[in-house]
C-alpha cells in the first residue's frame, strides 16, 4: 500500500494535544477533547479564596486585594470558555465494531465524515505542516488512511505532543485491525 508522504491538510493546530481514547465499551472506541481545560478552570478557581486569604492575613489595601483577587477569577473564566468550546466544536471520531463503521465530527469536518470499517486502509502518525507564525515547536498528525487508488488521509489531530499522539494513532489502528504507519513506513 502506499501512503501519502505529504501530511494531510489541516486547518488547526493545538500547541499541545488535548484529546483522549475512551472505551464506550468493548466495541467502541471514542476520540473525544479531553477535560484538561476544565481542569486548569478548577485550579484557577481554587486559587481564588487562597490569594484573598493571602492579602487579608498581610493586611493589603483593599484596591490591592481586590485586583488581585480577580486574576485567578479571569483565568477560570477563560480556560472555561475555552473548555466549553473544545468540547462543542472539537474533533470527535467514533469507531464502532458492531455496526462496522466510523464517524468524524466536529467544527472543522464540516458536516462530518462517515466510513465504513472497509473503506479505512491504515492510521497514520506523521510530521505535520508547520505554518508561519507558529512557533518553533513542530506538529505531529494522526490521520485516517481512506480508500484506494490512491488512498487519501482525513487528519484527525494536528497539534504538539509526539507521544501522546504517536499512542493515541497506535491505539486506534489496533482497535480497527489497520496497519500503523509512522510517516510512509509500516510499524
């Protein structure tokens, strides 16, 4: 088989990746946004009553305190939102044995995308794109190898984080019975 060397277009990038395998059962796997984002909101929030205990017990001004007190406020509510739209609007890919077949969801695939379990010929991790303006840390892919003559690839996760994603593309591909290519090459 031969897989496109070039990596697959996409049109978001994380700097880290945020998404994560869940089992719905023995038969279905789910790649869904993980709760990361709603973690950092919780921690922002707990810091709240301990930077306003923090003033109060060194007697700071009031105008001090309550700006202070606020900074934590504004990073919950960020990472909230920012959690709330990841979750709405992120990637979402269902792999189900029974019903042989597969669904690609989420903002960025449009009205989605649906498979079934024979047209998916391999998963593939592989060098992203980088584009200008994104720093020096390099993207990493996880996409779907679909069809044949030629086969294309549907990205599934763009973003920073070679481990996780090089587990995650693995995990998968074991999961549908595909093989696992790193780049062009067959693990």
């Amino acid at each position: 088989m031969t897989i496109p060397a070039e990596p697959a277009p996409a049109t978001v990038s994380t700097n880290a990746n945020f998404h994560r395998l869940s089992r719905v059962s023995s038969e279905v796997l789910v790649l869904e946004p993980g709760n990361s984002e709603w973690w950092a909101a919780l921690i922002f929030l707990a810091l709240t009553p301990v930077v306003l205990a923090v003033c109060l017990l060194k007697r700071a001004d009031l105008r001090l305190t309550i700006g202070l007190t606020l900074f934590p406020v504004f990073g919950a509510a960020g990472c909230g939102v920012g959690a709330f739209c990841f979750h709405k609007f992120g990637t979402r890919a269902r792999f189900d044995r029974d019903t042989r077949k597969v669904s690609v969801t989420g903002a960025r695939h449009g009205s989605g995308f649906r498979y079934t379990w024979d047209q998916i010929q391999a998963v593939q991790f592989c060098a992203g794109k980088r584009e200008p303006g994104q720093g020096t840390a390099h993207p990493y892919q996880v996409n779907l190898v679909v069809g044949t003559n030629p086969p294309s690839c549907l990205n599934l996760l763009n973003g920073r984080g070679k481990k996780p994603l090089r587990r995650i593309a693995a995990e998968i591909a074991a999961f549908l019975g595909v093989p696992f290519y790193v780049g062009t090459q067959p693990e």
